[in-house]
C-alpha cells in the first residue's frame, strides 16, 4: 500500500512520500554504505514489510521517538546518552521501568508506525535559498537573512539527522553538487505528530533537558537542552514566558560577548536578521527575567553542554516543536 503524507504537509516539502520505502523497492545502498553502517543500511526495509511493527534498532528509536516529540539529538543510529534519555522519558510516560533498554516492555510501545529511513530531495527553492554565512558579527548584520550555507546542513536540520551520519549513509553522493532530482537518503523524522497543548515547562539542569506536560500532568515532550556555561547565570525557580517569535532577529550587544575581539571593539549593537544560523536560531521563547529565553541555535551538535551566555539553547527543529506547544504566561520551573 502506497504511504500517504501527513494532512499538515505542505504542498512544498521535499519528501519524496510516493518514494517511500513501504511504497516501492528501494535501490539498494552500495556496499560501501552496508559495510560502513550495517545497521543502517539493513534499515532501508523493503515492500513485504508491514506496519506498525515493533522498533528494533537505535536508529527506529530515534526516529520513532522523535515522531511521538521525545527528541534525542540529531539522529544518527547510534545508542548515546541524550537518545537513552529520550527513551527513558518515553518509558516514563507510558509507566514501564525507566531502564534506556530497548526491553520486550518497551518494544511492544514504541511501534514503529512507518520506515525510519525515506528517499528525499531537495527543491530548486531550498537549493537557491543557500547562502555563504559572513565570519564577522558586523558582515553577518548586513546580510538578507542568515540562511543554511550548504544542502549537507539544510538537509540535516530538516531530517533531523547529524551531518556526518548523511555521509555515511549516502557514501558516494556529491552534496555540493545536489540538484532538485538529485535523491537521498535520510531519516523519516521531518514531521512531527500534533503533541497537545503544554500548561508547564521543566528544566533540569543537572540532566540537561527541559519537557512539557499538559493540563493532566502528562509528559507530551522531551528534549536535551544546553546551559550557561558559568553556574550565577543558571536561574532556578520558576520563571514565566513572556514572548514566543517564529524566526526572530537577533540583536548583538558587545557587551554579552567579551571573550570576542570583534565585540570588543565594535562599541555598537547590531541586529542580524532572521534564518537558522541566526544566533537563536528559527525561534525565540523570551522569559520574565530580562534577557533570559529558550531559543534555537545553529550549532545542533552542542545541544546537551554548557555552551550559552544564559539561555536555554535547543536543536532548531526542536525549538520550532516546542514553540507549537507554549502560550504566553505559561510556567516554566527551572530545577537544579
């Protein structure tokens, strides 16, 4: 039977449904990607296989979990510890023992309701929208926006998925020479299901994540989150969200930045516009303590660490899911 897409998909996406894996026989990956990434390459089913079906590997984890909101981080079919955290939370909401373990419990919950893996492209629109990202903090405030600089990066933020773990599974495709008929392989994670309404937010700093629940005290989202890097500029308590902006600009105050020359000397603020690889990222969640948000970041691969200036830092596509769930005054309790 031929997979149909999402009611909520654009008309525009990129994912090639009708070529999906359940629908038709794959290609088969060269046998430089089976060897390199077995698991990976023995993920790509073909048409005999029915679903929903039980998930067996980290990559359908991952995949699956980040369907239902439990976000492990990029997604790279390999067992870490923001994916068991991501399980772990999902175990817990479904009242089965927290143990990170892909047990027979836990298998017969997270059924995999489709491929983890799809054949995808880019459209001619995302390809031109590309755009080399200037080194300076003043060169990147004269730019249009602050967009993807290559189809690698726009592909993984949009899968989900780590750049390097795109390579592995796609060994022999040239991503600087993509074209709009050029397909590829990446996790079928783009969209994710309608996940409630939050009437709470909780931080916890000591584990790095932040989760949602709603008006019946039930976890409806989990993802990793990254923290200051100096412990005075952690709040604890409970702080209240003030904004929530789709796709904000930024505004550069030297003054937050001292451990840069540039910033130093600059002796001005500066406001960069919009885009992915704008400071904070595709969304900005402002909080009742000035200067404090949560926000999204263009470097998905420091999510989990101590890497902001204050704020609570989330992968793009996370920060996007998130803004779907928040309203204005909505509470968010920050725990050591």
């Amino acid at each position: 039977m031929r997979q149909r897409p999402p009611p909520s998909r654009p008309a525009c996406a990129t994912i090639l449904w009708c070529l999906l894996v359940l629908a038709l026989p794959a290609p088969v990956l060269p046998l430089s990607a089976a060897e390199a990434f077995p698991a990976v390459a023995a993920a790509l089913v073909d048409a005999s296989t029915e679903f929903p079906r039980a998930a067996a590997t980290w990559l359908e984890v991952q995949v699956e979990l980040s369907r239902r909101g439990f976000s492990g981080g990029s997604i790279d079919g390999i067992r870490g510890p923001q994916s068991e955290a991501a399980l772990k939370a999902f175990q817990r909401r479904e009242g089965l023992a927290e143990t990170g373990e892909l047990d027979a419990a836990t298998r017969e919950v997270l059924q995999l309701e489709a491929p983890a893996l799809v054949w995808a492209s880019l459209a001619e629109a995302d390809l031109a929208g590309l755009q080399p990202l200037e080194k300076t903090w003043v060169g990147k405030s004269q730019q249009t926006q602050l967009a993807h600089e290559t189809a690698l990066e726009l592909a993984a933020e949009r899968f989900r998925a780590g750049a390097a773990f795109l390579r592995r599974i796609n060994p022999d495709l040239d991503w600087d020479a993509l074209t709009p008929d050029t397909l590829f392989v990446a996790p079928a994670a783009e969209f994710v299901g309608r996940l409630g309404r939050a009437a709470r937010l909780e931080i916890r700093l000591g584990a790095r994540t932040l989760e949602a629940f709603d008006a019946g005290d039930r976890l409806i989202a989990h993802f990793p989150v990254s923290i200051a890097k100096k412990a005075e500029k952690r709040p604890v308590g409970e702080l209240r969200i003030k904004v929530a902006i789709a796709n904000p600009d930024y505004t550069f105050d030297p003054a937050v930045f001292p451990e840069s020359a540039e910033a130093r000397s600059l002796g001005r603020k500066l406001i960069l516009p919009p885009g992915p690889n704008n400071p904070v990222g595709v969304a900005w969640i402002g909080l009742d303590r000035p200067g404090y948000g949560i926000h999204g970041t263009p470097d998905p691969a420091k999510i989990g660490y101590t890497e902001s200036h204050g704020c609570f830092r989330l992968a793009n596509w996370d920060a996007q899911t998130l803004l779907s769930l928040v309203s204005i005054g909505l509470p968010v309790i920050v725990e050591p």
